[in-house]
C-alpha cells in the first residue's frame, strides 16, 4: 500500500510540472503576440502617414 501512495504522489508531481509548463507557454505566447501586434500596428501607422499629408 505505502507503494501505491509514493506513485500517486509521484504521479500529482508530474501533473504539477505539466500543468506549471503549459501556464508558462500560454503566457509567454500571449506576451510575444500583444510584440507582434504593436510592431505591426507601428509599421501600418507609418506607412499610411505620408500618403494623407
């Protein structure tokens, strides 16, 4: 039984690592995406300007 406890707990360590990996990928995606976002925006904004004036 003691065996059967060690795995289990080992097996919810695993899970943690997993869940705490995919926490990190999700906000390093969103925070290189809000980058993108900006730059692309400046780059459109720069672009436009000569033409109004």
């Amino acid at each position: 039984m003691g065996k059967l406890v060690e795995g289990i707990k080992i097996a919810a360590y695993v899970a943690e690592i997993v869940m705490a990996s995919a926490v990190v990928i999700e906000l390093v995606g969103k925070c290189s995406g809000k980058s993108r976002v900006k730059a692309a925006s400046v780059e459109t904004g720069a672009g436009e300007a000569p033409e109004t004036e």
